[in-house]
C-alpha cells in the first residue's frame, strides 16, 4: 500500500475541481457600453480605516483588515456585496442557455474504479445529475446493492461523504462526512452486511482517514483538540495526535498512540502495512513535499515507535514491504524519483538498496501488485504505466489507450490484475483491467456520453517562458478552429505545492469548446510536472516564475493567432487564486476578464488563520525578515494599485475554512475602490459551500455558467438562447 494521506494535497487542494468553462458562438458588441459594464459607483460601501503597521522597516497598510472579524458589519457588508454579485450576473441574457447545455453533458452516468475487501467490491455511481456520488458493494455472487448514498445526508445535498475505509474483511464501513464543504470530519461506522448503523462516531478529524488494524477490531486516525476559541473557521490547527479507536467503545477511551507536543506543526499520515505487521506514520511538516518516516511494530503491544527516517530532508512514499525490507518511492538524490529498499534490520542510509533508479520521467506513483512493481510516471505531463520485477528488472510497458491522464494502479499484492482509470481534456473516465496473464488490458467500464470526442482536438504545444525554460501546455478546441486570433480563450493554471496539472476531464470544458472556445491549461513551475526541481522552481523567492510562466503562456496565446486580449481570461482556484491575484495586478493589460476563485491572497497574513501555517513551506512567511521582500513583492493585496483593470469576478464560499473567505473579501474590498477603469469588479460568494470539495452537482453547474457567462459578456459577446454541440 501507499500511504497518501500526506498533508501537503489535502491542505491546498482546488484544482481537481477546475470546471474548465463554456460559451456559445454569439454576435460581438462594444465591450463597455452594455449598462453592466458600468457598475463601480454601484459597489457596496466598503469602510477603509487607517491601519499602518511597521514590518521589519518597512510601513505597510492594511485598511480593510476589518473584513477579517466576523462583525455585524463585516455580515451586513458581504451579503450585500453577494446580493450585488448576484444582480449583476442574473443581468446578462441567456445564462440558462449555458446551464441547459451544461446540464446536457454532465448527465451521464459515471462509475469510479473499483476496490476490493474480503469477499466485497466497492465502487461509487452517480446516474447523472445526482447531488453526490452514491457508494455501492457488491459481493462475490455479484449481487450488488446500495450501501451509502451522501445524498440522504441533507436536504440540500452540502453534506457530503468525505472518505471512506473498509475493514480488510470487507465487513465493517467507516466513513466520513463533512457540512458545507468544510474540512472538518465527523467518522461513523456501519456494517455492511446488514446496512445498520454502529454507536461509533469520531469528531474534529481533518486531513485524516481511518485505517483499520489487521484483525478489523479498530481504527487508527489522526485528529486536533476541539477549536479553543470555538470557531471552526478561523482557530489555528496545531498539535494533531494519532489515536486509536476500538469499535463499540466510546471516543474519550480512544487511546493516544503519537503526539509530538515539542512539534506542534507536525501532521501524521497513517497507514498499516499490507501484511498488518507495523504501524506507519508518514511525518509532514506543513505542505512541505519532504516527510520524516516512522513506524511501530504491531506484533508487540509494548513496542515503541521507531523513527526510520528522522531528518526532512527529501520525499519517502511507503510502497509496501516483505516482512523487515521496506520499499519507498523517494525523491532523494533523485529529483524526479526512484525505488529504494530500506532493511529495519540494517537502517544505515549506506545500507539502503535502489531498485528502481531515476530516470527522466518523474515517478507519479508506485504500487505492489501480484509481487511486482506497477509505476505510474509522466513523460511531458502525460502519464504512462510500466512494470518492473521486485528486484526492479523492468518487465514491460501497459500500452494505453491514448495520451492522457492515468490514475492508479488499483490492486493488491496478492491479485494477478490491478485497474487503472483514463481520460483526457475531451474524453470522459474510462476504467480499463490489466491482465498480468496476457499482459495486456480490456476495457472494464465505459460510459455513454452526449458528445463525440472526435469532435474535438486535444493537442500539447511548447512555449518559452521569461527565463528561457520550455514550458508544456494543453490546448482543447473543436475540430475546425481557425488561429485568426479572435477565439474566446481561458487560460487555467495552478502552478505551486508539487500538484501536477495532468489533463481532467470536466463536462462544463466540452460546453466551452462547443461554443467556438479554446480551453488552455500551461504546466507551470511550482507543479511536478518534471519532478521536484520544477516544484522547487516555483517556491519562496522563485515564485515569480510561476507568474512569469504564466503571462508567458497568455503572449504563446495572443503571439501564435489563437484569441486577442479582448478575448482572453484567466481563471485559477486556491494557489491558483493567488496567481490569478498576481495577474491581475501585475499583468492586467493581458486580459480581458480575471476569476481569482478561493484564492490566498493576502500574502503577509494567511499564515494566521486555520490551517494557513501549513503553506509556509511553500511561500516563506512575512514573519521572516528575508522572506518577506519576496512575498510583499507580489502580495495581490498589497500590489493593487489605482489602474484601470479587467473586468474581474473574485470567487469565495462561506464556509471556506482552508483559505478562509476574508483574503477574497478584502481583494475585493481595495480591488473595487481601485478600479479606475469601466469594467466590472464584482464578488461570487457561494453560501452554504467550503474550499470544493463535496460540492453538490447542481452547484457545480451555477458555478460553471456563472464563470462562463461572466467571462463572455465581459468579452464583449452576447450569449445565444440555445447551444448545440
């Protein structure tokens, strides 16, 4: 198995959730002069104090920092900014046209990969339009049957199905639920035989799962004392302990297996290994891709956790062991990855042992399945599969059935077939069952879809960037585009936290596409696209690279005939957000719209809030004297400045508590009294939502036509009243 729990994904994590956007082939008229463009003495009063602080020497205001309290004021100011929002977008004709369209092509069934345990498989369905995705089983006579559906949590559908664990037996489900998109867990039990609900129940769990001990009796998690100051949005989360819980016994005799109290910004991914034998801790400081790696042995109840690997000093992913040699993807030495074998019973890094050495291709995962070693690598962002011996004689690669995006393995040790999942910009997820008896893999599950992707061309192009660097990008249009240069484009981009922007499919993308778009996504430094030194590229001082390699692929767009500037937006969620911040501030003269969605966007003070601590391990912190130049430099906060700017849409959620709503609420707050130009600068704020995650279908379909109408009024086209493919 491989511990994925680490903190530095789910801690900042948006871009699974990039709606890729639509529009519609539509009749220009002059940008500006519709009465919607004209909004800025219409903004909601927005009180300005003066707040000037002294950070080391330097005098910095911050006159909007009252944005940060929850106050009747702050209350009254953001529903009328939302009510405002709201009215302007409900103004531009035709917005249903986009939803029906919309509508049209996520309404397809979609079933995920499965899982097998014990006698059980498990897999998740959603018929089409459902709020949330609903959990099945089915058991080895092939009777399958309903065992969780998220979308009886609430009427609404924003309660949803965080995680799920089933117990090596296949008998006993936990799970966990989150409300309104927060990252705050509560973990419950049932048994799967008869659907019935246990007593169990487990709180103020975040970034965390439940792993099951190899006899099924209990479970290890990770957790945080309840909020002190009793507000869930903005108490800092420090000091997580690892417990362990034994079913039918109450959470307060759950027993305190780790802690490190003299570490309070330690996190713990757990896992147990396949054979049930140890207990493993992967040690993540903040978001920081590099982990200390510890374990505890589980045949011996008196048995201390050992720390195997002590020192932060590279990336050390658990892949499974044979009794004492355990197997790591690491990325030490080695910075787009390697195998190595580490013996408990000679632990001196002289004696560690590469199996599988680095090539050029950086290693996304590494599993152990029917004893051999199945990675997943990236060869210029898009993923291929390969088989190698446990002693790393390489066996083949799984020929695949495009260039896209490959997810897994899925399998065990002791199968003799593992599944993997498909897609790309234009094709749907496909799972597919590789075959080690043939040596070859079958379609397994496919669905049906309201659209050819024949229809629609997904290439890779290459552009250079500021410095020099080659930097890839995805281009996604319909067959028959001419590069005249007057093409609706957005460019998306994430760039940061190691996060590899690897082709996602979205239905909303193909809605873009079937209204003569284009739908560019660049593979920025910041992201491990090409390993870690391209993450390391985009990090602290050096993240100027990240924007620069962005504005570099906005002039590849405008230089090569693809759109203009009057036809190009920018769009990004969470550390995309910031980047969209920098875009707009610095580069406002390249677009013509800009959506900053959940972003982190001020830069000197996110450390102060949540789970903020967290990302200074990836920005530096203003705290720190020779960080803070850099981050004051491009603080999208502190850089607006009275200009004339693109129209911009700044996006948030209220129950937003990974970057909490006030970096957006203050943006908008100094963007709006800045604005010196006739384009509209206007708050999305989604009520009962967090930072994506969980967020029910029908709202990720309001959220996409919004973005989508937004950015095409603001091109200056008007939307038809139907889109076809």
């Amino acid at each position: 198995m491989t511990i994925t729990t680490k903190l530095a994904r789910p801690m900042l994590l948006a871009v699974g959730l990039s709606l890729a956007l639509g529009a519609c082939q539509s009749t220009d008229t002059p940008n500006g002069q519709n009465a919607l463009a004209t909004v800025k003495s219409q903004y909601p009063a927005t009180r300005a104090e003066v707040l000037v602080e002294n950070i080391h020497g330097v005098q910095v205001a911050d006159p909007y920092r009252h944005l940060e309290e929850s106050t009747p004021e702050t209350e009254a100011w953001v529903k009328a900014q939302q009510v405002f929002g709201q009215e302007y977008l409900s103004a531009i004709p035709n917005k249903q046209a986009v939803v029906d369209r919309i509508t049209t092509l996520w309404n397809y069934e979609k079933i995920s990969a499965p899982f097998e345990k014990g006698d059980n498989t498990f897999y998740y369905r959603n018929d089409g339009l459902q709020a949330q995705s609903v959990l099945y089983v089915k058991d080895k006579q092939g009777n399958e049957k309903v065992l969780l559906d998220p979308n009886a949590f609430s009427d609404k559908g924003t309660v949803a199905l965080s995680g799920v664990s089933v117990s090596d037996d296949g008998k006993v489900l936990a799970y966990g639920v989150s409300e309104s998109g927060s990252d705050w867990q509560q973990w419950q039990f049932m048994d799967i035989a008869s659907g019935k609900l246990l007593s169990d129940k487990l709180e103020w769990i975040k970034f965390s799962s439940a792993v099951w001990d190899h006899a099924n009796e209990g479970v290890f998690y990770a957790r945080y004392d309840a909020p002190a100051g009793g507000d869930k949005m903005a108490d800092v989360n420090f000091n997580q302990k690892v417990y362990y819980h034994k079913l039918g016994t109450d959470q307060s005799q759950d027993k305190l297996v780790y802690q490190r109290p003299q570490n309070k910004d330690w996190g713990f991914g757990i896992g147990v290994s396949e054979d049930g034998d140890y207990l493993l801790l992967s040690i993540s400081q903040g978001t920081d891709s590099r982990n200390r790696f510890f374990y505890k042995s589980l045949k011996d109840p008196k048995a201390e956790v050992v720390e195997l690997i002590s020192e932060l000093e590279a990336e050390y992913s658990f892949i499974g062991n044979d009794k004492s040699v355990f197997y790591f993807k690491t990325d030490l030495d080695a910075p787009n990855g390697k195998v190595i074998a580490i013996d408990l019973r000679r632990p001196a890094k002289k004696d560690w042992k590469t199996v599988i050495p680095e090539t050029k291709d950086p290693i996304a995962s590494v599993g152990i399945i029917n004893d051999h070693l199945v990675v997943s690598s990236l060869h210029d962002v898009l993923g291929q599969l390969s088989i190698y011996s446990m002693g790393g004689v390489k066996r083949q690669d799984v020929t695949l059935p495009g260039k896209g995006k490959i997810a897994g393995p899925y399998g065990k040790r002791s199968k003799d077939y593992f599944y993997y999942t498909f897609n790309s910009y234009v094709q749907p997820q496909t799972t597919y069952k590789f075959d080690f008896k043939t040596g070859e893999s079958e379609l397994y599950q496919s669905p049906k879809i309201a659209f050819n992707p024949d229809d629609y061309v997904s290439e890779q192009v290459f552009y250079t960037s500021k410095d020099g660097t080659k930097v890839p990008m995805m281009l996604s249009y319909k067959k028959g585009l001419k590069k005249d240069g007057t093409n609706p484009t957005l460019l998306y981009a994430y760039g940061g936290f190691a996060i590899s922007m690897t082709p996602r499919f979205s239905p909303a993308n193909i809605a873009w596409l079937d209204m003569g778009g284009i739908y560019a996504v660049p593979s920025l430094r910041g992201g491990a696209e090409y390993g870690e030194s391209w993450h390391q590229a985009g990090m602290f001082d050096k993240k100027q690279n990240v924007f620069d390699d962005y504005f570099a692929a906005a002039e590849y767009l405008l230089d090569q005939g693809y759109t203009n500037k009057s036809k190009l937006g920018a769009y990004g969620r969470s550390n995309g957000g910031l980047l969209m911040g920098a875009a707009v501030t610095q580069r406002p003269d390249l677009f013509a719209a800009v959506l900053p969605a959940v972003g982190v966007l001020d830069m000197l003070r996110f450390h102060k809030f949540t789970i903020g601590w967290a990302w200074t391990s990836e920005y530096g912190s203003a705290d720190n004297a020779e960080q803070f130049p850099a981050l004051l430099a491009y603080s999208p906060y502190h850089n607006v400045k009275s200009q004339a700017y693109p129209a911009t849409m700044v996006m948030t959620a209220d129950h937003d508590d990974r970057v909490v709503p006030l970096h957006s609420f203050k943006f908008a707050a100094m963007m709006q009294a800045k604005q010196q130009g006739d384009q509209p600068v206007i708050m999305r704020i989604e009520s009962n939502a967090g930072h994506g995650a969980g967020k029910p279908t029908a709202m990720k379909i309001d959220e996409a036509a919004d973005i989508f109408t937004f950015l095409w009024h603001n091109f200056g086209l008007t939307l038809p009243s139907k889109i076809d493919g």
